[in-house]
C-alpha cells in the first residue's frame, strides 16, 4: 500500500472522515469498507486500549469497494474535495485507485474486489458481511498474508486475535473456516499464514506490553488457526506445489511501505 509519510492523522480524524466517505458513499449506492489499522482499531475496543504502548502512528485511510461501483465512487470523492490519481488506476487495471485531499491533508487507498498485495484475497460478496471494516477474516488475512511482516502487522494481528474468537462465521468471530478454504486453494498463502502465524506467537512472547493472559491467548488462537487451515484436506494442485516448498518463490514483492 502506497504511504504518504509527509504528517501524521490522528486516529479520531482518520475515524470521522472514515465515516463520512462510507456515509457518502451508500448514500450514492457504492458499498466502501475500511481495513488497515484503522479497521483494526475499531473492531478491537478492548484490546486497541494497547496501542499508545506500542508508539502507534496514522498517515492514512485504506478502503475495499467492488469495481462495479468505482465510476460512482469516484464521483463521491470528488465531491468530498478528494483528487484521484488517475495514473494509479491506469497501472492496476482499474484493481486500485487512491485519492488525495489538499485540505483536509488525507490520503485513501482504494482496492477493489480484492486484496492484492503479496498474495490475492478475493472480496467479492464479502463486503456486505460486516460494517465498517472489512469481514473480520479477511481483516486478519490482510496482515498475515504479508512475508515481510513488519511490527505494525504483528501489533494488529495481536489486538484481532485478543478480542475475537475463532469461529465459522462472520458473526463478531474470525471465520477459520473461510481462512482455512482460501489456505486450501493457494499453497503460497498457506505457506505465508502458516510461518507469520508462528512468528506472531513469538513475538508476542516477547512484548512487554501483553501480560501473561494475553500472551497465553495469543498462544492458544495462533495454534488453534494453525490447526483449523491444517486439518483441510488439500488438492492435487496444491500437493504438487508443496512437493516444489519453498525452492520457488510463493509470494508477489511488494515494494510500497504499508
């Protein structure tokens, strides 16, 4: 995800201007939900109490729509006083687009039908389960399907896995099931879920802030993932690749700072 690291947003205004596209943008009958950190925040009331801890910063605000609304959404940005960058949109093939207020000195990603960044994570049909993030699975797999987990990704991981259960549903629970299933379907982000998995148990082994609940929590949700995407039986496809493992690279680069 492209960063304009030039100011720092405070949370509360990425939040109400947050809210005020997503307003706008049903108003006109675009359906836009937001993920990042901010997404994060907002779902994990307990756990979010974290963040100061951890010298947590905002910059920006990063939102999934479907490409069948992007013409409208554009129009609403416009008129919010946001400038697209037209050039993003011609590159990606019209998978994403980012918009920019001089005024109100916001920045907005904008990815449609899908989360693509070293991996694919589809968002068709998905966008209506939950409001306004993102279905809490693909808001987890937004950051375990990163290879270079950074400790922004870790730290939000960390605050989902606290206060959510894992269930098999989009009902307040992070749906293993689905996470499971798109495991199953791609041994590259099998590969990548199942090792960040294991790096986020470490690290959060070794976090100061978290007491021993919390770490014993993470612990248990970490493994209980693992075994959940684990017990799927995989497919011809995907049982060949695993025979290739880790000598071909699985991943897609992803060069931008998120």
């Amino acid at each position: 995800m492209a960063r304009d690291q030039q100011h720092v947003v405070s949370r509360g205004d990425l939040e109400s201007e947050m809210t005020r596209i997503i307003d706008a943008a049903e108003a006109s009958g675009a359906l836009v939900r937001v993920l990042g950190s901010i997404g994060v925040a907002i779902h994990c009331a307990e756990s979010r109490a974290l963040l100061p801890s951890f010298d947590r910063t905002y910059a920006d605000i990063d939102f999934a729509a479907y490409r069948r609304d992007a013409r409208g959404l554009a129009a609403t940005m416009t008129a919010l006083g946001y400038r697209e960058d037209r050039e993003v949109s011609v590159l990606s093939e019209g998978r994403r687009a980012i918009f920019d207020s001089p005024s109100a000195r916001m920045h907005l990603d904008v990815f449609f039908d899908q989360l693509e960044f070293c991996h694919r994570i589809p968002l068709v049909g998905r966008l209506g389960s939950d409001r306004p993030t993102i279905p809490l699975a693909e808001l987890l797999l937004s950051k375990l399907q990163i290879v270079q987990l950074n400790e922004k990704d870790v730290v939000d991981t960390i605050l989902l896995l606290l206060d959510h259960d894992l269930g098999d549903s989009d009902d307040d629970v992070i749906d293993a099931a689905r996470i499971a299933r798109l495991c199953t379907k791609d041994w590259g982000l099998w590969r990548t879920v199942t090792m960040n998995l294991e790096k986020v148990r470490a690290l959060a082994e070794s976090y100061p802030q978290l007491d021993l609940r919390q770490r014993e929590r993470v612990a248990e949700a970490t493994s209980g993932l693992k075994r959940t995407i684990d017990s799927v039986p995989k497919p011809l496809p995907w049982r060949l690749r695993d025979r290739v493992g880790d000598r071909r690279q699985w991943w897609t680069d992803v060069d931008e700072a998120r």
